[in-house]
C-alpha cells in the first residue's frame, strides 16, 4: 500500500486507535477471502453470504404487504417518471422513482440507482431540492439516473433510510439539545439494536426488487445496481446480499475500509459493528462475483484515495480469477468525489441489454 497512506504502525502507543489497529487483521479474518478454486469458492459464499446478512442486521425483518401507492406520474418527454409509496418492514415506508423509457419494448432491463449523501432521490433523477424539474444534470450524482433511463433502462431510485424524505424530525428537543443527523441518530439506534443502516437499505432495496417483479415494464432477470457514495456503499452490499443484481457499478466507494472510511471523518452509516470478521473491502468482493463489477474512481477524491482504490480493486481481480472471472472493470476519471458515467452506462448496456 502507497506510504502517502494510512500507516497504523507509526502511530504513538498513546493513541487509542494504535491498540485497536493491532488487532485489525483482515488476512485472519474469519470470513475472509481464500478459496483457491471455484468450488472453495462456492462454498466460501454459501457460508458467508448468510453471515453478512446476519452482521448487517434486519435481514429478518416480517415480510408487510408492500402496498404500493403511485402518489404521481410525470410526463418528461423522452420518458415517464412515476413516484410509489412502498411499505418495506412494519412501521418502515420508502418512496421510490421510477423512470421508464417511452417506447414499444417492454419489459425493459432494469438498474437500482442509489444516491449518495446529498437531499436525496430527487437529485438523480433531475429535480430541484424543492421538487421543480430541471434540464441540465447538476451535481456530483449528475442526474445518472436519467442518463441510464436514456439508455434504454427502466430505472428505479429508491429514497435511501436517512436521505431526503426519510429524515428525522428532531422538533421534539428543547433549546440547549443539540440534534444528531439521522444518519448518525438512525446508525446509533441500529447499532444499540444490533443492527446497521446498511442493513437496513439492504432490507429495502430488497422489498423494492420485489415490487419491480411485479411490473410489467421492468425485467428483472436483467437486473443492475449503480450507485455514489453512500449509494456505492449500498450497491455493495445490496449486490453482496441479493443475487437477483446481475451486474453493478460501484462509484466513489470501493476502496479499503482500513484507507477510507476508518481513516477519516466519515457519515456513521457507513459501519457496520462485526464486519471485521469478512476481512476486507476486496473479500467482500467475492460475494459479488462472478457478476459484472465496474469500479468507478476519481484521481483527485479526497475521501477515497485512488492509491487504496487501485490495490483493493488488484486484489477484487484475484478474488475475480478464482471464480473463472472478470475483469473487474475501472473508470480511473480525472477529477474528485463524482459520477463519471464514460464506461459505466455502456458497461451496464453491454451486461444487461
């Protein structure tokens, strides 16, 4: 690993994260990743997917009536934009987008598309904060789901626990109670639970995929997830947990843990208690393959350095050559923490279409 980088080893004994580095050993991991064949391979999967649900926490959820509610529907020119109400767990309801082609074909392949941090759904699928339309792709999510439904796709952005719409209101502290943001409120509630927010938009997207099989425009045996950020990580994990995902992009995330989010201030949602015992971010890798993966990257992002992006996709490329595999493909972009979108949505039309 480049020595620009985190390097727990020349941190004073003084510090607490020095003694907690020590113990911070993905090779030994119990669920890491080791197979040297595709059987070893299989075989390591059929144990650890299971043992990540259980990690993430609210795989188990009771099943709800899903009750889907079309609350409007948008005529965009090229494309229709529908918003659904969903029921996804008890006392848990999740708006989605979903935006499909105007055209004859039908049903149509079909991408999870998952925001990052940011106000939420409406930014990647070409609406203001407050709810206008707008024509030019603004931001780093850069309407992508838009440039996807213009590829052909039927796409649905799920409104993600703790964005947008799914905030919490605070209004019931008094003056001199400072309020947490939901995502720090929601992922320390989860943790006392014995859960995570990964867990909890696995869960959701789960729930979501189950509706998409019910519509008639969507394929869902030609299934992909594309996400940002917070949105990579929950492709991640998605894809890790549900194999109906056939292929995915995972944009501004795929790194190391150990060089990203546990070397720097990063959101609370992004930790999942126990997910030291899979190892790495590029053992996690194996739960994806042999699917597709594309890793999207910006040379100048301050909050997932290229460097470890690189070596945990080099290692993702082992994992990949296990299963008879890959490439693992890169996008490596010139510029910060955005949605690149010059491989992906080629990438995507390539794996699913």
């Amino acid at each position: 690993m480049p020595s620009q980088l985190l390097n727990p080893a020349q941190q004073p004994a003084l510090q607490p994260a020095r003694g907690l580095w020590q113990q911070y050993t993905p090779a030994a991991a119990p669920f890491a990743f080791h197979a040297k064949n595709r059987a070893e391979a299989e075989s390591w999967q059929a144990a650890a997917r299971p043992a990540l649900a259980a990690t993430l926490g609210f795989q188990d959820s009771p099943l709800v009536d899903l009750n889907p509610q079309v609350i409007e529907r948008v005529d965009r020119g090229d494309f229709v934009r529908e918003k659904i109400l969903l029921s996804t767990a008890p006392d848990v309801e999740m708006p989605i987008y979903l935006l499909l082609p105007k055209g004859d074909e039908q049903p149509r392949a079909t991408v999870l598309a998952f925001a990052g941090h940011g106000y939420g759904a409406k930014d990647i699928v070409g609406l203001w904060e407050d709810g206008s339309e707008r024509e030019n792709p603004d931001g780093y999510h850069a309407d992508f789901a838009i440039a996807l439904c213009r590829r052909g796709f039927a796409v649905a952005a799920p409104e993600i626990a703790c964005f947008g719409e799914r905030q919490t209101d605070f209004s019931y502290l008094t003056t001199g109670q400072s309020a947490p943001t939901s995502c720090t409120h929601a992922a320390m509630l989860a943790f006392h639970l014995g859960g995570s927010v990964a867990g909890m938009r696995v869960r959701d997207a789960q729930r979501l995929v189950d509706y998409l099989e019910s519509r008639p425009e969507c394929d869902t045996a030609r299934l992909g997830a594309m996400g940002i950020s917070g949105g990579g990580m929950h492709t991640l994990f998605s894809t890790a947990i549900d194999t109906r995902i056939r292929a995915a992009v995972i944009s501004g995330y795929f790194s190391t843990f150990q060089h990203s989010i546990l070397a720097m201030s990063h959101c609370a949602c992004n930790f999942v208690p126990g997910l030291a015992k899979f190892g790495e971010m590029y053992d996690l890798a194996g739960l994806l393959a042999p699917r597709p993966l594309l890793v999207e990257a910006g040379t100048h992002d301050p909050i997932f350095p290229i460097e470890a992006v690189r070596a945990s996709v080099e290692q993702a490329q082992d994992v990949y050559r296990v299963f008879g595999a890959g490439p693992v493909e890169t996008d490596y972009f010139e510029g910060r923490h955005r949605i690149s979108g010059q491989r992906a949505y080629d990438f995507l039309v390539e794996q699913l279409v």
